[in-house]
C-alpha cells in the first residue's frame, strides 16, 4: 500500500509556480494577482481564506482581501464583483462561500466574469469543462487528477467509482474522469439513493469517496489493490485533540488501506491540493491560458 501525499505534492507545485511566476517577471511580465472577496467572520471560511492568502504569498502572487460584515446587501456585494471585473489588475478573483442567507450565492457567481473565474463555478466553466473545452476546473476534482497523474496511477479504461453527486466535487469529477483528456475511464456514479452501491464498489479499480459521511467506505467493500481517494473532511469530536476534534474522511482508513494499492490519508491527502490548484488556475489566470482579457 502506498500513500499519496498531498502535503508534499502541494508543496512541490507551489514550488513550481513560485519558480514561474519569478520568470515571468524577470522578462518583464506581471505578476498573477489574485483578489478574495470575504462575507462575515464564519471560522472555516476565515481559515480557508487566511490560507489562500498565504498560499499566494508562497507563489509571489499579488494578492487583495475585501472584507465585509454579514449584513452586507446583495447589490453592494454585486457591485464589489462589477468592480473586480472591470479592474484589469486583478486576474482572478473569488468569493468565498457559504454566503448569508439573505444573499444569493448563485447570482454572484453568475455576476462574475467567468474569464476571472478562477473557482471554476461559474455555469460558463461548468459547462466547457464537461464538454472537455479550456476552463477552469474547480479545484477538488483539478486536485484529485493532478494526484492521480503525479503519482502514474493508471486510469485509461479503468472502473471508476465516485460516491457522491454534488456539483463541486461528484458531478464534476464524473465528467472529468470519463473524458479522453483526463481519466479516460468507465465511470459509475453512487449516492445515497443507490441500491447496488457496495457491488458497485467492489468491482472498482478507484473509488473517490465524497460521500460527506465519516468512515462510510469499509473494507468490505473495497476489491483488493484497489486505489482509494477520500474527500470527506467531516469534525468529529475527539479529546485527545487540543481542538476537541480530528478530521475524519469518508473512509475507514485504518480497515480500508491495507486492502489498496494506493490511498489517500485525511488529512494530508486531497485537502491540501485543493489551494494549490486555485493557486494554478490564478497563474492560468495571469498568463490568459484559457481566455484573453
Ligand atoms: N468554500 C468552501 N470551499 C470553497 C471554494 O473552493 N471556493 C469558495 N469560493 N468558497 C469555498
């Protein structure tokens, strides 16, 4: 059995990143500039925003927070994304969800310019993805490829199992797999509704667990050599832990992983790509890879 390491591998591709976007402006380029828009003072989301920032800060890339309270209106928030659009300092840009209630989230993603869309949530990026044209692609699924294609794990005309179907990870990690470009496998698609779903995990060569719920993949259900991705980062309460928790996946890791060729551990695994891999669509972004400003 081996583990992926998504700690290292993220360290590695920020590494890389760093070393171009020095490049870049030794020849007189400009430096990715990427700007986070942050609603209310949510724990996760602040943490997830402090780390994009200092991720950023890892790869030279310059980078702009806007701060607002949670009672901020829907058409000041609007106006924040116009204004970020126009801005052509700014290459790329995100809001950080979830959004209070009284604001609607999909309207904003919409509002935003989907060349500047470097979450890749944007319906323009949703939809060019599944049809295999340029795009930004989310950065779970981006994450998961980028893992499964450092470490050589064969995919082409393999059985893939994803577990789960929500629109930023099981969705598109199903369309991604399947097309030629990327997995190029035989993709099935379980939730919680499916009859069949150990059956079909126990004839998969990769399952990608992103079922939200803590330890759901058994052994029992997994074929051996198997290769194994767990997404589920679900808090659990732990006291052994300073914080009174542990980040628990979708596997039962401890059970499953002698049964797998290779698996991904929580934490360590995914989670860590995810920044990393908004950290390359942004220096897409810079570089107009996908689409000209
Ligand atoms: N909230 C949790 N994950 C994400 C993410 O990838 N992007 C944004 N904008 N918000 C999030």
């Amino acid at each position: 059995m081996l583990l992926i390491d998504g700690k290292q591998t993220a360290a590695t591709i920020k590494a890389e990143i760093k070393k171009e976007v020095e490049d870049i402006v030794a020849r007189g380029g400009k430096r990715p500039h990427l700007a986070a828009i942050l609603v209310g003072h949510d724990g996760g989301s602040e943490t997830y925003v402090r780390n994009k920032v200092l991720a950023c800060e890892a790869c030279g890339f310059q980078n702009t927070l806007l701060r607002f309270e949670d009672d901020i209106t829907e058409e000041v928030l609007l106006e924040c994304v116009a204004r970020l659009n126009s801005d052509d300092d700014v290459d790329g840009f995100i809001v950080q969800l979830p959004l209070p209630k009284h604001i609607s989230e999909q309207k904003v993603i919409e509002a935003i310019d989907y060349r500047k869309d470097v979450d890749g949530f944007h319906p323009i990026n949703v939809g060019r993805m599944s049809i295999g044209l340029p795009c930004y692609i989310s950065a779970t699924p981006k994450g998961i490829l980028e893992l499964l294609r450092r470490y050589e794990i064969p995919t082409s005309g393999k059985k893939c199992v994803i577990l789960g179907r929500s629109n930023i990870v099981g969705k598109p990690m199903a369309q991604l797999m399947m097309q030629k470009q990327y997995g190029d496998a035989t993709v099935t698609v379980c939730h919680s509704r499916s009859a069949t779903l150990k059956e079909e995990c126990l004839r998969a060569d990769i399952i990608i667990a992103a079922i939200g719920q803590p330890a759901f993949l058994k052994a029992d259900m997994v074929k051996e050599g198997a290769v194994v991705i767990d997404v589920g980062t679900t808090r659990v309460p732990d006291a052994t832990k300073k914080s009174g928790f542990r980040l628990q996946g979708d596997v039962d890791f401890e059970h499953v992983a002698p049964r797998c060729s290779y698996i991904t551990p929580v934490p360590g695994g995914v989670g860590p790509m995810t920044i990393c891999m908004l950290m390359l669509n942004t220096l897409a972004a810079g570089k107009q890879l996908y689409y000209k400003r």
